[in-house]
C-alpha cells in the first residue's frame, strides 16, 4: 500500500518537477531527515551511488531540500548537495552503466593515481561509483554529479568482478560483522562511520549485496521465524524487546547469532555478547529480552523483502 500511494505522490512530484523525479547519492554517506532542517532528527542514511526517488521538495530558497524514498523502502529529508538530481534517461544509465563497489570498510577517492594527490571524497563499505577505466592498482571513476577520481583496488573492485566473488554464506557474513567490532553506535546510522542496531544489521548485509528493511520490527518480519532459541544458527538475526499485553512482540533490537549461544550486535558499539551466564561475555539485560529470531540467508530473491541490487526495482529502473 505505502508503495503504491509513494508512485502516486511520485507521479504528482514529476508533472510539478519535470524531470526532476529521480536521483543518486552524491557523498559518501547521505543523512535523511525528519524534516528539511539540519537541526531535524537524522532517521535513516544512504550510501553514495544509491538510487533513489524523489517524492518531495521544501520550500528552502534557493535551493530546496528533496525528500526521497530509498531502495528499502525509507523516507526522509536530505541537503540538496547530497543527492544529484536526475531525469529518468540519466537515472536509467547510471543503473546500467559499469560500476565499482566499495568493498574495504573506509577509504578515499584521489584526484589523480596517486596517494600524494588531492583527495575528492571519501568512501565506505557499500559505496558504488561509475567506473570509467582500470589502470594497474587504481580504477578511474565518477560521482554521480560528474566528478572524476581515482580509488586503489584494494579499496574497490569492478563490480562484475566482485559478484563473482561474492559470498553470502554464514561464515563469510559473520566476518564481515566482526571486521566492525568496536565501531560506534550512531541513531539512525547505517555506515562504518557508525550504526544503531538495525542500521549494523543492514550494513553487514549489503556488503553481501543483501537488501532488507531498514529497522529492526520489519526486519524481524521477513525470512523465517526461529520460536527455539537452542535451534539458532549462525548468521541468523536475533531479536529482542518486550512483549505487549496480548503477548505479542514489540521488537527494538537486532543483532546476528555467532552459534555456541553468542551473538553480535551494535549497542553503545559493536560488541559480541552472550545468553550463557559462564560466558565472560554473558549479557544478562539482553537475554532477559531476547524475543526470537529470524532466519534470511537461505532466502535471498527466494522470499519478499529479501532482495539484492540485481532484483530490487530502483536499481534496474
């Protein structure tokens, strides 16, 4: 339903903008927020490269601030310098055109080959850019608003080449998940430069090419549900929060299970902690919450909400 009242709306945005219905995220990692104010509380982010749809303008003079909905299916308010504005014909190559994926979890773009160079941007985990030539260790590349630079391979790789290698496994997803312990929780955050719980949840997943919901309630609604704690696996989500009056769930927290009882999870920072009391790492304030868990890796593309950029549609517009 909220969909399809969105590409209504969309629809109403485009006979009052023209071709100003579409755009990709400009900056390494692009706030929204609840209203079109830098003093507004942060609700979500959005990664450079990111396809989005433009629902909404603020009256800001002279430039408004657009409101956008993204490919997990999250609203809000972003600085007009981070998204770049497009028609649907510039939106439409930018999808098709070849790509490179940030894969190392910080790094920067470089204005020439060099890393004496000046720099243009930085970049983090999950950042895509065009990719314009390879040349030895480094890939050319552009942004969104036609800046160019070079990026080292050890921070990219050309996406086709990427795909090939990408892992979605358990093992390879809760490494991915450890490679951030100690990064800082940040409300609304969804990068290495700092997660709430669900936005961690998110990352980790798309370094995988993985695309769920942002926040921890739908998160806990899609794949399947997994009622026995004791029949946890590793790479399965773990849910926590408190129980309604009628007993059902109010779920405000995620992590991802590690097996042997310990899961992982971003609270004050990203931590591991566990349902065991003998563990050193016992987390008796979340055991006394945990709800249930989920189950999405065996379901990628197999199950609503659980998508990849290849499936979900802003990507293939």
């Amino acid at each position: 339903m909220k969909k399809a009242i969105l590409s209504v709306f969309a629809l109403l945005v485009f006979l009052s903008l023209g071709a100003q219905e579409y755009g990709v995220v400009n900056i390494s990692v692009c706030n929204l927020r609840s209203t079109p104010d830098f003093d507004a509380e942060m609700v979500s982010q959005a990664l450079l490269g990111t396809p989005v749809h433009i629902i909404g303008n603020s009256d800001s003079k002279p430039y408004p601030w657009p409101e956008i909905d993204t490919p997990d299916d999250y609203s809000g308010w972003v600085h007009y310098a981070a998204i770049t504005r497009m028609s649907f014909d510039e939106y439409h190559a930018w999808n098709a055109a070849p790509k490179a994926v940030v894969t190392a979890l910080q790094g920067v773009v470089y204005a020439k080959s060099s890393t004496r160079s000046a720099t243009i941007s930085d970049v983090v985990a999950g950042d895509r850019l065009k990719l314009i030539k390879k040349r030895g260790a480094w890939l050319k590349v552009e942004f969104p608003d036609g800046r160019q630079g070079w990026v080292q391979r050890k921070v990219a790789m050309v996406e086709r080449e990427w795909r090939m290698k990408l892992d979605q496994s358990p093992e390879a997803v809760l490494a991915t998940a450890k490679s951030m312990l100690g990064f800082p929780y940040i409300w609304a955050g969804m990068s290495p430069k700092g997660m709430d719980c669900s936005g961690y949840v998110r990352t980790v997943l798309f370094m995988h090419d993985i695309i769920i919901p942002r926040d921890a309630g739908p998160q806990s609604k899609v794949g399947e549900t997994i009622e026995d704690r004791d029949a946890l696996q590793p790479g399965d989500l773990v849910f926590f929060g408190s129980r309604r009056d009628n007993g059902r769930p109010r779920v405000s927290h995620v992590g991802f299970y590690l097996g042997d009882g310990k899961f992982i999870h971003s609270l004050g920072y990203v931590k591991i902690g566990s349902f065991n009391p003998r563990d050193p790492e016992y987390d008796s304030y979340n055991t006394d919450r945990y709800l249930f868990g989920g189950r999405i890796l065996p379901y990628v593309d197999q199950m609503p909400d659980i998508t990849t950029t290849l499936t979900t549609p802003f990507y293939a517009e």
